[in-house]
C-alpha cells in the first residue's frame, strides 16, 4: 500500500480557533488557547501518524499588520508556512465578515496550493446563517472543499480529516513514527506559563511578557523548573508580582498543576520577573527568545 505524508499548515485572522482545531486533530493540547488574540506566537507542529499516513500539522500565529518587530517575526512564521505547505487548512469562523478580500486570501489562491476552507464555531450560529456562509465561501474558493466545524465540541473533524487524507500527496513520513511534535519540553513549559498570564492579566500585560526557562531538570520521580518572566517596562514588573506576590503565586500555581498533566511527573516550579526594555523590538533578544 503507497503512503501519504504531506505538511498541512493552518492558517487563518487571530482568534478564529487555530489551535482548538489543530489540538483537536492531533489529539493534545499542545497550543495554548485563550480569547484573547496573538494567543499563538510560534509555528508549533503536531505530527499525527496512522499505518499509510503521516500528517504533520502546523499551527500558525493569526495573520495581522505589525505593529513592532516581534510581531513581524510572527508574520514570518506566517510566511513561511504558506511557502512550504503540501496543504492548507484556511480557519475562518462564522462571525467574520470579509471573505473576498484581503492579501493573505489572495495569495492562498495564487499559490496552487490545495486548500481547504475550514469554518470554525458553527455552534454559535444557526442553519439558514450557516447555510448562507458556506455558499459564500464556496464562491470564493469554488475549487476548495468548505466544511462547517467546531473545534470546541469536535464536531466534524472525521470529516475535515478524511479530506485531508484524500489529498495528501504521496510521500514516506518525514519524521519517525513515534514523534508528536517538533518542540521541546521547555517549549511547552514556557508557552504554559504564557498561557497563564494571558488568562490573568488584561490589557498590554501580557502581549509585552516573554518566558525563558533557566533550567529543566528532569529526574526520575519530579521535574524542576526555574523561569523568568519577562517584561518590557519596570512598571509591568510589579503588576505581575502583584500585592505581596499573590499574583506571581497564582499564576505558579495553575502553570505547575498543568504541567505536571502534561509532563505526568510531579513539578517544582519557581518564577522570577525581570525587565527586558522594549524587548519585543529588539532583534538580539527576539533571537534569544527563538523568534528566529
């Protein structure tokens, strides 16, 4: 039997629900997912491998106009997997409105690269709504699959998935068999106490943090973790420490509980706060941080 391996990239606006669905098709949470948007910084692969099959997703940050340099290596990660795709999944959901214009639709079509239309969220809308969004879609991409799904219930993914398998070129797997992803333990450390921020502080605070892990220890019954929370002015410093260091604790609390389901080894975590001015306009400590 010929085997079918291909890199089949998501892509998509912030928070249409990227990472739910590619979390959902791999079967692990390996993005972070929050409301809030530019929840997703990196390009993260989750490898799903079946006996004549190897689909190694990649979820990308949401395509947006930078703002400062830290957002521009973000479109990079964007760029770069619409250059190396074997296929494209385009999220969208079903409360956004332009679907004929904009520059990043208008090179997935010039690209020739097959390209499913995914439409996300269906369970916040109704038939005849959904019905009339589907129609408009598949005006714009007449030669794309489009299917309805909602990657918060699974609601239609077998589909989504026996698409992907019809059109995935014929290849030996890329990676081994057993591989999930192309991260590290770290990675996913940081992006769990990122995550924790997003969900614990508003505004500017946490798009200005950045995570670097000092050290990871892995031994045999526990798993120790020093990481610093970067922050790009003093006066963020003391919003995350928070009165008496009850902020900095809860956030250290939740991040060590789902760490500890992730790794499924017991965590000791311990987290400091340092000022990085402006950090996320400078290419030394963008480099530093692996937005490279």
């Amino acid at each position: 039997m010929n085997h079918k391996s291909g890199f089949v990239n998501i892509l998509g606006n912030p928070n249409v629900g990227k990472s739910t669905i590619m979390n959902a098709l791999v079967g692990e949470k390996l993005s972070i997912i929050t409301s809030k948007a530019q929840t997703t910084r990196h390009r993260i692969m989750g490898i799903v491998n079946g006996d004549d099959f190897q689909i190694v997703y990649s979820d990308t940050p949401g395509i947006l106009k930078p703002r400062y340099t830290l957002q521009e290596t973000m479109m990079g990660f964007v760029n770069t997997a619409l250059s190396d795709a074997d296929m494209i999944i385009y999220v969208t959901d079903v409360n956004e409105q332009n679907v004929s214009g904009g520059e990043y639709l208008q090179k997935i079509k010039e690209s020739g690269i097959p390209t499913i239309i995914a439409i996300n969220k269906i369970d916040l809308t109704d038939q005849v709504k959904l019905e009339k969004i589907v129609s408009t879609w598949h005006l714009a991409f007449p030669d794309s699959p489009v299917i309805p799904v909602s990657g918060l219930i699974k609601f239609n993914l077998e589909t989504l998935l026996n698409v992907i398998l019809t059109k995935l070129p014929e290849s030996p797997p890329f990676f081994p068999k057993d591989q999930l992803t192309d991260k590290f333990e770290r990675f996913f450390a940081s992006e769990i106490i990122r995550e924790k921020i997003l969900l614990n502080y508003d505004k500017e605070i946490p798009y200005s943090v950045e995570i670097e892990i000092e050290s990871f220890t892995d031994a045999k019954n526990l798993i120790s973790i020093r990481a610093l929370i970067h922050v790009a002015r003093d006066s963020q410093k003391g919003i995350i420490i928070g009165h008496k260091g009850s902020m900095l604790k809860k956030v250290g609390t939740e991040a060590r509980r789902d760490m500890e389901d992730f790794f499924a080894k017991k965590v000791f975590l311990e987290l400091y706060v340092k000022v990085s001015k402006d950090w996320r306009d400078k290419p030394q400590s963008l480099k530093k941080f692996g937005y490279n």
